[in-house]
C-alpha cells in the first residue's frame, strides 16, 4: 500500500498505483491535518466570513455572494457547469494518476476538505471506479479545471465510469464497488477541480516511459553500431569528462558497456578514421535528451507534492488565502521541454536508419536491407515511416506554453496550456518508441545480413547486443522475402514498449 500525507509522494509510487493497482491509504498525519483544516473551515462559516469559494460565486462571480441555504447547490453546480471536457477519454492509468494526485494534495490539510469525501475519492480509486475523463477541455490555469470535475463528477455518482473494464452509470459502478456517493459541503468542490493533476498525471506517465526509453536509444544506437563497424573510441570517457555533461557520460558509459567485447564495433576501424555524427555525437545528443529528462523528473517530483486548488487553508494562521497555485505554467513549461528532448531521440534514430537501408552509406550492406533487391522493396518503406513520425512531432513540439487565451471575461487573462503540453508529449512520446522500434528491426536485419554474407556479424555481437538480438529473434524473424511489413514493425514496436529488449540488454551489462 502507498501511503500519502501530501509531502513525500514519489514518481515510482504513482506509477504503481496508476499502472499496477497499488491500493493507496492515509497517514495519521494526514488524518490529523485534514481534520483540522476541515474544523476551521466550519469555524469560518459559522462566522459568516466572506471567502472565496465557500461563500462567494466562482471567477468572475466572485463578487456574488451566496447564502449559507446555498452552498450545497452551489457546490454541485460548481462541479456539473464545469464538466466540459470534449473528445475521447483518458487512458485508466491517466485517470488513476489523477485521482491519487489529487487524493495527495488534499492529504496536505491545506484544501478543507472533509476527511470522509476524501476516503471515499480514496476508495473510489482502490476499488478500481475511475471516472470518464475526456481528454479535451483544459487550459491549465485555473488547474484542470474540467478534466477534474469530470473526476468529481464521479464522486457525486454522476456521469459515466470504468468499472472492471466496462463503461457504465457511476451511480450503478458505485453500488457494485459497495461505495455511497458523496454530497458535497462548502469548499469541497473547488477543492476537488482546482488544480494541475491532470496535466501532471498525464506528464508523469510520459515522463516514466522517457526514463526507460533514454536507455532504449542507447541500445538501439549500440545495435545499429554493430552493423555498420561502429567506433568506440568516440565514447571514451576523457573526451565526455572534458565536457562534464552528466547525461553525455552516462550515455558514453552505456555505449561502452553494451558493445563491450563486440568484434564488429571496435577501439578503432582500419578502412574509416571517424564515424557520422549519428553514431559518434550519440552521447552527446542522447545525453541532452537525459539531462532535460532530469530536470522535468525534479520538477515532476514537486509538482505531485503540491497543494494546488484555491483558496488555499491555513489553519494554524486563521487565514485562508486566495492565490494561484493551481496554474499550470511550471508544468507547461516542463512537458513542453520533455516532448522536445524526447523528440530528439526519434530524429537521430531515423538518421540512423536511413544510413542502414541507403546502399551508399551502409558500408556494404544490400539496398534497404534485402537480398533480392529489385523484386522486393525490403525495409524501404521502413524508413519512409519512421521520417513521417519524426515530421509529425515537429508538429506536436511546438511549445503549448507560448500561447495563451483570456477566459471568465478576462479575469482568467493569462492560462498556461500545461494539459496540451503534456497531452503533445505523450503523443511525441509514442512516435519515438515506433521508431526507435523500426531502428532495431533495421538493425537486426542489418545483423542477420551481415552474417548471410560472410562477414560473421551475429557472431561478432557483443554479448549485451548478442543477448538482444536473441531476444529479438525469438520473437521475430529475418525478413528473407517481401512480408506484410506492418506486422512486423508492431512486434517490434511491442518489445521496445514493453522493456523486453532493454531487460535482456540489462541481464548482461549494467546500464545507466
């Protein structure tokens, strides 16, 4: 179980949870802050104070004040009005994601949520009820504001949700899952869709993948290096430490390790002096992408910590003080630096695969990769889709966070666009990973090829590589003659999603 208290929530942990159903549970200090929070809240009210969001209309009516009769209604219209979001749902782990991050920053005890609304959001989420949450409808600054009503919309068993891998009535998931809808009290609607977890959600997924697949590009690079007599000296760790770049030398240091004791990618070449940039400059322009991924792993790491509805409660020091923590510019800024590093790695990778299927710079391999050129095409369309991905994330990269439109007549001037940075990354992310996966099957048959003409290239594998290759091999076959080359691209497009090639490179050779 993952225990949450609002503080010290972890990447990992929520990948556990949005991914492998980790049941999630609160801390005694969580109980006792929530609690309190909530006390002051009550205390306020029966003062009559006048405070935003509990007593008063939302933006631009926040100057309307609503009686104490009201605030039930006022509550759950918060919640129904807001439910805007357009367009196909949210994968579940997404909405997973977003529930425990929300469950976490009210866990804080800043938000005045009663303790029982947010155990039952809690149970909601070990239950496995996960709201419909469509993917459109958020500008990211005063948070998410419609994706996470649709989550609220849930907790009042209102609107649709995924229960056990069918979509029905929330109300009648709730009556299945034992759990009592919620009626929401003052200040816990703004408490519940005031806030960034939408967008982080989403970004903290992407931002797990990348992790891995910055290890990934490492090996298909070491991959394609064995079939086309790569040279390691260009990742000696003294031209890296000269430069002191942290991702640089990992990247170098992975290199070194995966081809260690390869016969095809030596020290030196005795018939080329250097190699193209794609292969010599791969640690530094992999190493970039690694250190950006760095940066948005720390900033992620705050942000899933963060109280970030409004106003925000502070009990100790009888204020409660309305500001904006719930926009999204920290995390705009972040995912739209994430799909631009990642993106980098799809661009060196299809240069990469144009040099194995172009005869002219393959060094002595057959035209797009085929013994029987002429009557088959072989991996030449291969490469035509890895360059139309790699255009089309230069699309999705263009930052979200440079744009901006005023909303609630013009009290919302400035929005940061955070949830379409991080919805673009995602995108970005998934083009990667197809062709990062078309470079190793051209790579692999690169391999193959070598080895059908006499040149030993299986043979002379690195045992990192050579542990790789079989794994590829156990699961896809050469491509001796013209096949329905989709269905061999999604193989591969599986194994590199899945881990499995980078699992059978880590069983052999310690990776960074």
């Amino acid at each position: 179980m993952v225990l949450i208290n609002g503080k010290d929530l972890t990447v990992e942990e929520v990948i556990r949870v949005c991914r492998n159903d980790e049941e999630v549970g609160l801390t005694e200090e969580a109980i006792k802050n929530v609690k309190k929070a909530r006390d002051y809240i009550e205390k306020k009210l029966n003062e009559k104070a006048v405070i935003y969001g509990l007593t008063t209309g939302f933006g631009k009516f926040s100057n309307v004040v609503v009686s104490s009769e009201q605030t039930e209604e006022l509550q759950r219209n918060l919640i129904m009005s807001h439910t805007c979001g357009m367009g196909e749902a949210y994968p579940r782990e997404y909405v997973r994601a977003a529930m425990l991050l929300r469950c976490n920053a009210l866990a804080r005890g800043n938000s005045g949520i009663r303790l029982e609304t947010l155990n039952t959001l809690i149970e909601m989420l070990n239950q496995g009820v996960h709201p419909v949450v469509p993917q459109k409808g958020s500008l990211g600054a005063s948070g998410d504001l419609a994706p996470l009503s649709h989550i609220a919309l849930g907790l009042i068993g209102e609107g649709k949700a995924e229960y056990k891998g069918n979509i029905i009535d929330t109300a009648e998931a709730l009556k299945q899952a034992g759990i009592k809808p919620v009626v929401l009290a003052a200040k816990e609607g703004l408490a519940l869709n005031n806030g960034t977890q939408m967008m982080t959600a989403v970004g903290v997924n992407v931002l797990w993948d990348a992790m891995m697949m910055q290890k990934t590009a490492d090996l298909a690079c070491a991959m394609t290096g064995e079939a086309l007599h790569a040279i390691k000296k260009a990742y000696d760790h003294k031209i890296h430490d000269l430069r002191g770049h942290r991702g640089q030398k990992e990247s170098a240091e992975n290199l070194l390790a995966l081809l260690d004791g390869s016969q095809n990618a030596l020290p030196l070449q005795p018939d080329k002096v250097q190699d193209p940039y794609t292969l010599r400059c791969a640690p530094q322009i992999h190493g970039a992408t690694r250190d950006a991924v760095a940066y948005a792993y720390d900033m992620v790491s705050r942000e899933i910590n963060a109280v970030t509805d409004n106003p925000i409660v502070f009990p100790d020091d009888d204020e409660v003080i309305s500001g904006g923590n719930f926009h999204g510019q920290p995390m705009a800024l972040t995912f739209d630096f994430l799909k631009i590093a990642i993106s980098e790695l799809a661009d060196v990778s299809e240069r990469r695969i144009e040099r194995l299927v172009n005869p002219a710079l393959s060094e002595g391999l057959p035209a797009f990769l085929t013994k029987h050129g002429g009557v088959c095409s072989g991996f030449m369309i291969a490469q035509y889709s890895a360059a139309s991905m790699v255009s089309e994330n230069k699309v999705y990269d263009h930052p979200a966070s440079v744009d901006s439109i005023p909303s609630s007549a013009n009290q919302e001037d400035h929005v940061s666009m955070g949830t379409t940075a991080a919805r673009t990354a995602a995108m970005v992310l998934d083009n990667t990973q197809k062709v990062l996966a078309i470079e190793f099957a051209c790579a692999a048959q690169a391999i193959w090829l070598r080895q059908e003409m006499g040149e030993g290239g299986i043979d002379r594998l690195a045992p990192a590589t050579r542990a790789v290759y079989d794994q590829i091999r156990s699961e896809a076959q050469p491509v001796e003659r013209d096949v329905i080359m989709h269905d061999v691209l999604e193989k591969f497009e599986d194994m590199v999603k899945s881990g499995r090639l980078l699992a059978a490179a880590e069983r052999v050779a310690e990776l960074r």
